[in-house]
C-alpha cells in the first residue's frame, strides 16, 4: 500500500532510457509534421470553398430567392419549383426548418455561383452521394463556385441536427447534359 506520506518503491524516478527518449523524440518530431500540416494543407492541399461570404438578412435573401425561382422555373416537383437556371448566373437555395428550396437543374461543365443561406437558424448543407460539406448559418450568404462536373440526380441532406423534423431535411440537385436545361426556352 502507497500513500501521499510514503513514496512508491520502484524505478520510475531513474532517468529514461535511450530507447523511451528515442520514442518521446520520435512522437515530438511527428506532432511537429502535422501542426506544419495544418497551415500547409489548408494552403496547398486544395480541398478549400472557392467561395465568397457576405452578411445578408433572411428576408432579402428569400426575396432574392424568390425572384429567381420567378426568372428560370420549368417545373414542379412534389409541390417545389424545379429551377433551371442559365450556365454562368446566380443560382439562389434556402435552407429552412425542413427543407432545402428550390429543386435545382444545373447544367453539366457550366459555372454558377450557388448562394445559400438559411432563413431561421444553422444548417449542414451536405451533398450525397459526394462528399461535399458546408455549414448553413442565417445571415450569411455562403456564394459558392461550382461546375458540376457528373450528370445525374443529387441529394441534398442536411447535417446539422435542425429540430424534430431533421431527418425530413432533404433537397434535390439534377445535373443534366449542357444545353438539357431547359432554362433558356
Ligand atoms: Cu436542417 Cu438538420
């Protein structure tokens, strides 16, 4: 039995072996490579929003919202405009308790810059099946460049736990072929 009063018996005061300062220097040396890491990746590994972020007030940015689903609707779907808007523009997607508004059509290898905000409270924009992931904060419009570079049907799924019908969250992205859009008939 040790107490506070009586030292422990043993060897663990002696000075470290050649071999444990070796590890403790191995492991120094390793946190070092990936604190340097840090600045490096986010400088050159690439992986960072070609974006651009400005405050903006949730009912400017429905209303923005709203006036673009005006200019380039071609259809609905389960109740949401589907939107197809013209390559090179300003594609406009709200996220609100529980929904992601419009359904968008992008066109494949056209540039747009996607804004999205959320009108009540924080978001997780996330893009199934890719792994694309961007934090969805009212007040802000997170203006993102994009070029779809694959055709098909995307999910949007929200990953930010948003209240009780989180789950529900679920939007929708169509990529179709250059010139399928339908946004300029
Ligand atoms: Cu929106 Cu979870």
């Amino acid at each position: 039995m040790h107490s506070g009063v009586e030292s422990p018996k043993g060897v663990w005061w002696k000075p470290a072996e050649a071999s444990e300062r070796l590890w403790v220097i191995v492991a120094f040396v390793w946190c070092m490579v990936l604190f340097a890491m840090m600045p490096l990746w986010h400088l050159k590994g690439g992986q960072n929003p070609s974006g651009i972020r400005s405050k903006v007030d949730p009912a400017d940015f429905e209303a923005r919202t709203m006036q673009f689903v005006q200019d380039y609707q071609v259809g609905e779907e389960n109740g949401f405009p589907v939107v197809a808007p013209p390559p090179g523009s300003h594609v406009y997607l709200i996220a609100r308790m529980w929904q992601w508004y419009p359904v968008l059509r992008l066109e494949k290898d056209a540039e747009y810059t996607l804004h999205i905000s959320s009108l009540d409270l924080n978001h997780g924009f996330s893009l199934f099946p890719i792994n694309v992931n961007f934090q969805i904060v009212p007040g802000y419009d997170y203006g993102l460049t994009v070029t779809p570079t694959d055709v098909g049907d995307f999910r949007i799924i929200c990953n930010e736990f948003c209240g009780v019908g989180h789950h529900l969250m679920l939007g929708k992205v169509e990529v179709v072929e250059p010139g399928a859009g339908g946004g300029n008939e």
